[in-house]
C-alpha cells in the first residue's frame, strides 16, 4: 500500500517537472518564432531598401555617364572654337602708330574692309561678306562699351584681321570697302583731347581726376573707413552689414562732393565722365551729372595701390587690340 502510494507521488512529481519543461519549450518556441518573425521583416525591409539602393544607383551611374557625354561634347565645341591669336592694351601714341601703318596699306582691288560699330550694335550687316569665323565669333563675343573698329583684308593676302575696342564710344556706324582702310574715325577717337573727369570709384577709397590727353590737370582721392565684407551668419552679420552699407553711403557722400566740386571747377572744358568700379558707388558719385558718362573696366584698387596716378589718364585713353 505505502508503495503504490509512493509510486504515485513519483509519477506525479514527472508529470509537474515534463509540464514544466513543456512550458519552457512552448516559450523558446514562441520565442524563436517571434525572433524569426522579426528577421523575416528585418530581411524583407533589407530586400526593398536593396532595391531602392540599386535603383538610385542605377540613376546616379546613368546621371554620371549623361554628365560625361555632355562635358565632352562641351569640352569638343570649346576645342572647336575660333580663339584670339593676340590681345593687347595699347597705349594712344602706340595705337596711333599702328593706325598709321594700317592706313598706309593699300590694294590693287576694293577689298579691304574698313567697319565700325557702335555699343551694342551686331555684325548682321557685315554678313555679306565672307569674314572668317574666328572673326565673327569675336566681335559677336565681345561687350565693348565704346563700340568696335575692324580692318579685314578680305583677300587674307595682307594682314591679319585687326579688331579694336577704342577708349571712347564710336559715334557712327558704318562700313566701307575700298582699296585703303578708312583710319580717319578711330584715329579722331584716338586724338580727343577734350578734358575729361574720371572717377574711380571703389568702397574705402575712390579717385577723382580731370585729365586731358596729355597730363592730370587736378585730381583727389576720397578715402574713408569701410569694413571688408563679412561672412559670419546670424543677426551679427544683418548688423554687420547694416554698419557697411552706412560707411559704404557715407564714403558715398564725400567722393559725391568732391566730384561736385572737381566738375565745378572745370565745367568749361569738360565733355565727358569716364567711370569705372562699383556701380553703385558710381551712381552715387555721379547722379543728376549732366555730362555724359562712360563705364569703363579700369581696377581703381591696382593702380591707387601703386599710387601711379598718371598711369590711369593712360589707361583711359588705351584700346584694346584682337588680331
């Protein structure tokens, strides 16, 4: 009896311990099933952001090629580009040299082409004759403010093409064709003698001259304290530049003033005013001027530093020749 009671309490105690690791095992199953469950999603997600990677590096590699084709088809049109053989700054008795020699020249036929055009002008009306390209692409190319004389022996027995941005604005365009070339309009822009008033306007320090063709009759420089820009973010650089643009108005004022009272002093004999820096500034300087006014490229920085101040009434009054 005390055996079958024991035997009992046996087979129960297996019974609770095979529950027991019953329950262990159908929780590591529910487990792994959930861990598997979260590696399928996880490999899923893997599969599709794998299909979106390939897909942008796809485009990208696609975008990359079409970049190549196009720079070197860019890279072709530039290779294929008429370009300058020479340019050269030439000083008003030098280019008169040169003019003279040019006017010299003569042929047996009419066919020596003389044309000048005035600023902003185009060279539509010279399609009739056959100009060599690199000469069109040129004179199509550049942005002259005075305009643009050319000398081209259509023959090309002679010289080379001689294209000439002159120092002060061609007053008429025209062309002609004839045995010599008509020397005679840019020669006379060469020759202007007339004085002039040149501003060179830049933020901190700007020149103000009367000049005429042979000496700098009276000038001044107007130098006041301007920050250099600034490049800091955030409210320091709105007041930065706040503080600038009241020097920069200020500097303004005084070259305004000098200007005023330089053109006063010369208003007889005074034709034009030839500028060149901040436009601006140039504004500034000059508004509700009467004279006419000339934007020129002149670096008001480079000359100043080396204080050459006759150097610039040279600069003025040089061209600048394409062959």
């Amino acid at each position: 009896m005390l055996g079958g009671l024991f035997n009992r309490k046996e087979e129960a105690r297996k019974i609770e311990l095979l529950q027991t690791r019953i329950n262990e095992l159908e929780y590591e199953n529910k487990s792994l099933s959930e861990h598997r469950s979260k590696q399928a999603a996880r490999a899923k997600k893997a599969l599709a952001d794998k299909q979106v990677a390939d897909l942008a590096l796809k485009k990208a590699e696609e975008r990359i090629a079409t970049i190549e084709r196009e720079h070197k088809k860019m890279k072709k049109e530039k290779d294929a580009e008429p370009s300058v053989r020479d340019a050269v700054t030439l000083t008003a008795d030098r280019a008169s040299d040169l003019l003279f020699q040019i006017g010299s020249l003569s042929s047996r036929n009419e066919d020596l082409l003389t044309a000048y055009l005035r600023p902003g002008e185009t060279i539509s009306d010279l399609d009739r004759f056959e100009l060599d390209n690199s000469v069109k692409y040129m004179i199509a190319r550049l942005e002259s403010p005075t305009g643009i004389a050319l000398f081209y022996d259509l023959k090309s027995a002679g010289m080379a093409p001689q294209i000439v941005v002159p120092p002060f604005r061609i007053p008429e365009s025209r062309w002609e064709l004839d045995n010599t070339f008509d020397t005679t309009q840019l020669q006379a822009i060469l020759d202007f003698s007339h004085s002039i008033c040149i501003v060179l306007a830049h933020a901190g320090e700007t020149f103000i001259g009367i000049c005429d063709r042979e000496s700098v009759i009276e000038y001044k420089i107007v130098r006041s304290s301007v920050k250099e820009k600034h490049t800091k973010g955030g409210m320091s650089q709105r007041r930065f530049e706040r503080l600038r643009d009241e020097e920069i108005r200020h500097h303004g004022e005084k070259a305004r003033s000098v200007f005023d009272a330089l053109v006063a002093g010369h208003k007889s004999e005074l034709k034009l005013v030839v500028a060149s820096g901040e436009h601006n500034l140039i504004k500034m300087i000059t508004e509700d001027n009467e004279l006419p006014l000339l934007l020129r490229s002149i670096d008001p920085k480079a000359v100043l530093e080396k204080q050459k101040i006759d150097k610039i009434r040279v600069l003025v009054w040089s061209s600048r020749w394409y062959v």
